[in-house]
C-alpha cells in the first residue's frame, strides 16, 4: 500500500511544485506556477469539460441503470441470475478490447453503417466515430456495469424487506408514491457509490476520448496523458492530477455522507 | 388553548400551587395550571412545592386534556369502548391456497364496531395471512372481505379504511419520527398546518411529542412501537390490525404496551383486530378471541367463554393450562355424565354429544383441583414430584399413577406439600369437562396439554 500507492502520489505532488526544465525533465525548484497555468483559459476548460463530461456520463448511467436494478432486484430468482450474468459478462474482457469492438462498430466503414447501407435506409455512411457523441456513448458503455450492481445491491436490501412498502401502501400512498417517498429515498446509498464508482473513473478516463473521439476530444485524462508522455512536462501533469485527485476526494467526502446512512443495515 | 395557556401565566403565576389546585377553573384553564405547576416547580424551586393534591388534580386534568387533544387528532370520532352491534369486518367463507399448500380454508367470521379481536394460534395456524388478507397485502383465493359493509375482496391496499401495526413496527429509517406520523396525512394531501397541530397531539397522547425530531433509531423499542401505533391511528381507520406487534418487547415493556393499547382502544373507540400467539396477551386484551389451528377457526369467544366452556381439547390445551384425562362414558344421568378413566370414576356435567361408551377427554384446570386428605371422598391419592412457588400461586405437580401426573395451582401459601409427600385430589365436578374423542385427537404440540395427556406422565413443568 504505502510502496504502491503512497510513495508514487506523494512523489508526484511533489514534482507538481518543481519547475520544468527547458527540454522537458525536472528541475528542482519550488513554483506554484504549474497550479497557475491551469487557470488559463484552455486547460481551465479542459477540466470543466471533464466535469461536465464525468457528470452527463453519471446520470445517463443512472437514469438507464435504475430501473435496469430495480427489474433485476424484482425478477424471479432464476431470471435475477441470467439478468445479473448480463451485467457482469462485460467484465471478462478488458475494457480496451470492448473499445475497440464499438469502433468496429460505429466506424464510417464499421458494422452498423454497413448493415443501414445494404437496407438502402441511409445513401451515405454516417460519421459516427471520433465525435464527442461518441465518446459519451463509450463511456457510459464501460461504465453501465458499476452503476448497476450497487444500485441492485441497494434495491434488493429493500426487497427483502417488503413491510417498508406494505406500510407506504398501508398509509395510503399507490405504486407512484410508494417509489417516490420510500424505496428512492431508501435506495440512495445505492445511488451515492454507482454514482461515485461511474463519475471517478469517466473523470480520470484517457484510451475512450481517445479512441472514440480522436484527436477532437481532449478530456483532463488525456491532457494529463498529453503532459507526461508528449510535452514531457512532468511537474504541470502532476499539477493537473493532483486538481483531479481532490476533486475526487471531494466527491467521495461529500457522498460517503450519504453512503454512511446505510438506512436498512443499522437497522438489523 | 395555547391562548388560554398565556393568560394563566400571566395572571396566576404568583398563586400558591396548593390553593389555586383546589379553585374550580374550566378544562382548559385547568390545563394552562398543570403547565404552570411544571414550569414553576422549576423556576421558584422549593418555594411552591406541589402538594399531593395538586399533583393528583394535575393526573384528572392529563386524562381530560387527552380527551381534547384527541378529538383534535382523530377527528372527534364517537368514543368509549362500547361495541356496537354494527358488523365492522365481515370475513365470508374466506380461503387462501399458496402454491404449496392451502393456508386458509373456509374461514368466516364477524367483527362488531369497537370491537378489540384477537386471532390467537401457533406459528403457521394462518392468523398472520389472515390479517394480511385484510390489510389487502395477499390476495383472498376465494370468498370475501367485507369491511363497513363495502366488499373489499378486490380493493388495493392503499384503499382501504384500515392501517397496520406491523410485527417490526416497518417505520420508515429515512424519516424522522414527525414525518412518520405525517406520512398518511400527506398521501391524503392534508394541509401542512393540520398536519402539525396532528401530528402532535397525536404524539402527545402516548407521551413522544418531545421525540418529533428524532430518526427512528434513536427510539428504544417501546418507543419505536408507540410511534409505530399512531403512524397507524392517526389515519383514523375503521379497523386497526396489529400483527403481533409487541412481541420483540421484553416482558415489562409489553405489559405497559399492553396497558396503552387497553386505553387507546378504550378512549378512541376504534375496532382493533391484534394477532398474537401469546394466549395471556389475549386473554388480557380482547373482547372475542378467534382461536386458530391450521388455518380454520376453532372457537369464536369471550376469553371468559373460551376459559369455561372450551369447544374441543385443543382450545383447553391453547387457552391457559389444563389436565387431560383419557376415559369412556359410563352412565349419563341426572345432567351429569359419569366417565371411567383408568384410575377412577368421575362425574362431569353432561353435554349434548356424550352417549354411553363414547372415549371421552377430561379436561380439568390445574385450579380446580383441591388437595388435602378426603378420605373416602378422594378422587386419588397422588406423590408431590414437583412444586414451583410462584408468588401468589403455587404449582404443584401430583403423580397419581407412573403415567399419570395432575398439575395444580392453588393460592396461599397455607396449602403447601413438601416433595415427596402423599397427598389426597379432588375437584368440583362442574369444573371439570368432557369432550366427546372426535377423528380429531388433540394436538400433543399445543402447550398444555403435553405432560398430562398419555404415558408421558413423568413430564415436569
């Protein structure tokens, strides 16, 4: 832990005070600058951007995902395990491969514009890949999977325990209510970790944007990427991603609120 | 009222506690006074101490202002505990088969209006479906519910007039104890302002208006329950069913729950259909017990009537404790039947199914059984094998034969036998009843009747 993960951040918050030398390297010397420079318009954008990318990318995962959980954590127990299976399959590859199969497959030549071209629906393959639609698209692909089995985790808790909702219809509330004012608020620590677990990674993603969008997608992944392997400019890529890390500690501080009040275990 | 409260500072406050008790004063004035008496016994200290009397006008006073505050929360619904004749729940031919097996057959039964019924029956007797089948939680297979002379076999359950206490109180944890209570008043869209002045008086009569705020976890059980309780009144339903809801107490607690319920039964007038296995608890609650076995009803009583004249073995065995005999009938006459168990012939009042020669089962309540040296009036002579001092009671078990051992309770501390000690039995006839075998012999697994019954006679408490 401390050899792994430790020593390697700490070294990197290091660096992200030390000036960069004129052909790349470091040079060790105290600078705030690096932190300066991110507050330039392009790379302040760059951030925001992820931002707003990391946060879209959340909510449509958790808008599909929801009732995605909540039709397995209803199912019958024989349909809960195929449907759980389909979850997790995904896993079995790396995420890189799956990539690179929807490149395949929204690709201006790729399976999909080739089918609509045979079927005479469309005159023109259409530009799909290396948009930023795209790399939405990918994302939220990848990410489906952790946003949905917390949130089942979560559902299926309440499931156990039917009386929550035989009291909400007991007090009178019908299906719309009971949802709305018992099982959604109960469902919320489910919510705050398929939340945090889709926004962190999509925050910190480089190979989608970069495969899926080309070179058109700049993302805080790729522009710290860019920063340590292309401009060679260690110590502003590690001021970068130490802004990433404490948004992120931010986010978990701020959700682990939520995740806490684990409702239906302190209970029994 | 608060008005009133007010004016009562204002005006009385430098009144001694003692003499201002005594004045007559208005309800409400009086009310106003029992706050001031709090309030001063804290600011003035030793100065005014309340006197006996004051504290005990102040207890008069507390029941009055439930009264108020309660009609205010329930909507002055017509009061006191009389059970009209107006049939509150109808439960016609009532059956439930689950995929498995039938859990309900036939059952039908009748709730009067202000009615307090207790199903009572093991585990797995179909009292808990039953109630749910009302609640409107499990479909009725066939046959119908009734509720205030509307069919409600097919109504959802958040449509019909009941509300439910359930067995782990079910309160929402994400809600703070107000907004529990709210939760029904809110689906109703109830103005937000009635809604609080309901709330509290609501929670002010089982003494939690301080806990508004709380979550839920930070209430003991016994709070959770009162909570629990009102979540469900407050809605003012035609029937309140509770499902065993005092179980998870421990036995002090549950006494005082079972007070609280006797009183909000009693001060609001509303039917109250209760689950429990404990057969104290429902002797101790109920206007009418239905006392349940395997999904039917077996009797449908007083628990008076259930004590006295029980229909069968199994609700003797279920309702309190009793010795059961085996024997056959071997005269009838002059209202009494004669039966021949294997030690000794006994009379009994006669009932419509004894004929001669039929097997019978003799039931006798261990307090009937007098013991004492009769003589030639003996029924028996027995060895004490086992005696537990119960405070009041002492229990006293007799082996009258190796298969053969009669349990007795007698009062006072004179009437004790040492272990080991012989000793003659006897009991008044009219305490004692027959019940003709059936092809359904009683049940060893209810409590009561194992250790008595058969060859296991050397069975202790």
């Amino acid at each position: 832990m401390v050899l792994f993960f430790a020593i390697p951040n700490l070294y990197m918050l290091f660096i992200s005070f030390m000036q960069v030398g004129g052909y790349g390297g470091i040079v060790y010397h105290f600078t705030l600058a690096n932190y300066g420079l991110l507050f330039h318009w392009v790379e302040f954008k760059v951030i925001a951007d992820s931002l707003l990318f990391s946060f879209l990318v959340t909510i449509f995962c958790l808008v599909v995902g929801y009732p995605f959980a909540y039709i397995i954590a209803t199912s019958s127990p024989k349909r809960k395990i195929v449907l759980l299976f389909l979850v997790i399959v995904p896993f079995w590859t790396s995420s890189l491969i799956r990539t690179f199969a929807m490149m395949f497959l929204i690709a201006t030549d790729g399976f999909i514009n080739s089918v609509l071209l045979s079927l005479h629906l469309i005159h023109q393959p259409l530009n799909m890949l290396y948009t930023m639609g795209a790399t939405y698209v990918g994302q939220f692909y990848s990410m489906l999977p952790y946003m949905i089995l917390p949130l089942y985790a979560s559902l299926q808790g309440i499931m156990d325990h039917p009386e929550y909702m035989e009291a909400a219809k007991d007090l009178g509330a019908g299906a719309a209510k009971t949802f709305w004012k018992v099982v959604a608020p109960l469902s919320i620590p489910g919510i705050a970790t398929g939340s945090l677990l889709v926004f962190i990674p999509t925050l910190g993603t480089f190979f989608i944007p970069l495969l899926m969008g080309g070179g058109g997608v700049v993302l805080v992944g790729n522009f710290i990427e860019n920063q340590f392997l292309a401009a060679d400019n260690w110590p502003f890529g590690a001021a970068a991603s130490a802004v990433v890390i404490v948004i992120t500690l931010l986010l978990i501080g701020l959700s682990s609120r939520y995740m806490n009040n684990a409702f239906l275990e302190e209970e029994r | 009222m608060q008005r009133c409260i007010k004016i009562m500072r204002v005006e009385k406050a430098w009144q001694p506690l003692s003499l201002a008790a005594n004045n007559p004063m208005s309800p409400c004035m009086r009310l106003g006074f029992r706050r001031l008496v709090r309030a001063d016994a804290i600011y003035f200290g030793t100065l005014f101490t309340p006197t006996k009397d004051s504290f005990e006008a102040g207890t008069k006073d507390d029941a009055r202002h439930k009264e108020t505050t309660q009609e205010r929360a329930f909507g002055g619904q017509e009061r006191g505990s009389g059970v009209s004749a107006k049939v509150m729940i109808g439960l016609h031919h009532v059956a439930k088969h689950f995929a498995s097996a039938q859990a309900i057959r036939d059952f039908s039964m009748e709730i009067y209006q202000g009615e307090f019924v207790t199903l009572l029956g093991a585990s797995g007797s179909g009292k808990t479906t039953i109630l749910r089948m009302i609640a409107g939680f499990e479909s009725v297979s066939t046959g119908h519910i009734i509720i205030d002379g509307v069919d409600m076999t097919q109504m959802p359950a958040n449509q019909r007039p009941v509300n439910s206490v359930f067995q782990n109180y079910a309160l929402f944890p994400h809600l703070n104890v107000f907004d529990n209570v709210a939760f029904g008043l809110r689906i109703k869209k109830v103005p937000e302002q009635t809604i609080r002045t309901r709330v509290y008086d609501a929670l002010a009569m089982v003494g939690l208006e301080k806990f508004a705020s709380r979550r839920i976890r930070q209430l003991s059980g016994g709070q959770q329950q009162r909570v629990a309780i009102v979540r469900a009144l407050i809605n003012e339903p035609k029937v309140l069913l509770l499902d065993e809801p005092l179980s998870a107490l421990d036995l002090k607690l549950r006494k005082e729950m079972q007070l609280e319920l006797k009183r909000l039964h009693r001060e609001l007038g509303i039917t109250f259909l209760y689950v429990t296995h404990d057969q104290e608890e429902a002797m101790s609650l109920s206007d009418r017990i239905g006392v349940l076995a395997q999904g039917e009803l077996l009797q449908y009583a007083s628990p008076e009537e259930l004590y006295s004249s029980p229909s069968s073995p199994a609700v003797a065995g279920f309702i309190g404790e009793t010795n059961l005999l085996t024997g056959s009938i071997v005269d009838v006459t002059k209202g009494y039947t004669i039966v021949q168990t294997p030690y000794f012939l006994t009379k009994t009042p006669m009932r419509a199914d004894h004929v001669l020669g039929a097997p019978v089962v003799l039931s006798v309540r261990p307090e009937a059984l007098h013991l004492g040296a009769f003589g030639d009036q003996a029924l028996c002579r027995g060895v004490v094998t086992e005696r537990i001092f119960g405070g009041s009671l002492v229990h006293l078990w007799i082996r009258v034969a190796p298969d053969l051992t009669l349990h007795c309770v007698s009062h006072g501390v004179n009437q004790t036998y040492a272990l080991g000690e012989e000793v003659d039995v006897q009991w008044d006839p009219n305490h004692s009843l027959a019940f003709c075998q059936t092809d359904k012999p009683p049940s060893s697994t209810l409590p009561g009747i194992a250790g008595v019954l058969g060859s296991n006679g050397s069975d202790g408490p």
